[in-house]
C-alpha cells in the first residue's frame, strides 16, 4: 500500500470517530447522558490511533521528507498542519477536562464537552481535507519513488511502535464498533 493511502485510510476512520464526537455533542447539547466508558473509548482512540500515531507518521516522517524536498517547515502548507495539529491538541487537553467532570445528568459538563468536540471535529475535519487535497498530492508529485517506499516502511514501524503490530485493525474495529452505537 502507498504511503498516502495509509494516511487517507486513517483519515477514514479519523472521520467515522469525528462523526461519532459530533453524535455524542447532539445527544450532550440535548441534556441526553452519553456513558462515560464511551466518552473515554474515543479519547484513547484520539490520543492513541490519532495522536501518538497518525500525526506522528506525517511529523515524524513525511513533513520531514516534505521539507527535504524544498517545502518550507517554518512556512507555508507544513507550517500551516503543524500549526493545525497543536491547536486540535488543545481542544483535546479541553475535551479531557471536560471529560473528567462529567458525570451522566450533568447538563453543564455535557455542554463543555460538546463544545470542546465540536471545535476539535470541526478543525480536523478541515485538516484532513487539506492534508487529502494539497499535502498528499503535492508529496506524491515531489517525492521519489523510493523515498515514498522509505516513508511506507517507517510508517508501519511509527504503527508497530505507538499502535503494535496488527493495532491498525484492532483500532479501525473500535470505530466501526461505536458507529453502531452513534451513527445508525
């Protein structure tokens, strides 16, 4: 599989879990009680599958490769991601907050939390579709073919490191198993 097909297939799953988060800010915002273990279920998903490994493929391995190839890091499209990532990492550090409060029939809470998911899934969402429409085509253009191999490798290894081996499915299924709940 390319480099940037693993990227867009996390992206994928990114989406079903922000869907998710945005089910679970209608119900919350509805002073409907969301189960907590639910809540906590996607914050691992966000810190784990999201942080420590998605964003780490791309500012580990294909920014660098990017920057290698004449794309500015201090500047422009890479600054730009890097920039998005820290910003979506805040509204995380304030989901968990939020999180760590709420307790099911607290309304208040449940406001804060959807406030801080809706911001975080609304600025990942933009994210992904910049990443998807100018980053990813831009590395395939200006990246060598080998390169892009090398990127595929340290990409399975970034997963092994902070996901294990086979965790990719074990994560997808996580997704797929709270879309049942939210989104049908």
């Amino acid at each position: 599989m390319r480099y940037t097909e693993m990227l867009r297939q996390d992206h994928e799953d990114i989406q079903t879990v922000l869907a998710i988060l945005a089910e679970m800010s209608n119900r919350l915002e509805e002073d409907a009680d969301v189960p907590p273990d639910d809540l906590a279920t996607v914050l691992r998903y966000l810190d784990v599958f999201v942080t420590q490994s998605h964003n780490a493929k791309e500012e580990e391995a294909l920014y660098p490769a990017l920057a290698e190839v004449g794309l500015p890091p201090d500047s422009g499209p890479i600054a730009l991601m890097m920039a998005e990532h820290q910003m979506v990492q805040n509204f995380l550090g304030g989901l968990h907050e939020a999180i760590a409060r709420y307790k099911p029939g607290d309304s208040d809470d449940g406001h804060m939390i959807a406030e801080y998911a809706r911001n975080y899934a609304l600025l990942f969402s933009k994210h992904i579709e910049q990443e998807d429409q100018v980053i990813y085509p831009v590395a395939d253009q200006r990246l060598p073919a080998e390169e892009q191999d090398q990127l595929a490798k340290r990409f399975e290894e970034i997963e092994r490191q902070t996901i294990g081996a086979g965790g990719h499915d074990r994560w997808h299924r996580m997704a797929h198993d709270l879309a049942q709940n939210y989104l049908n």
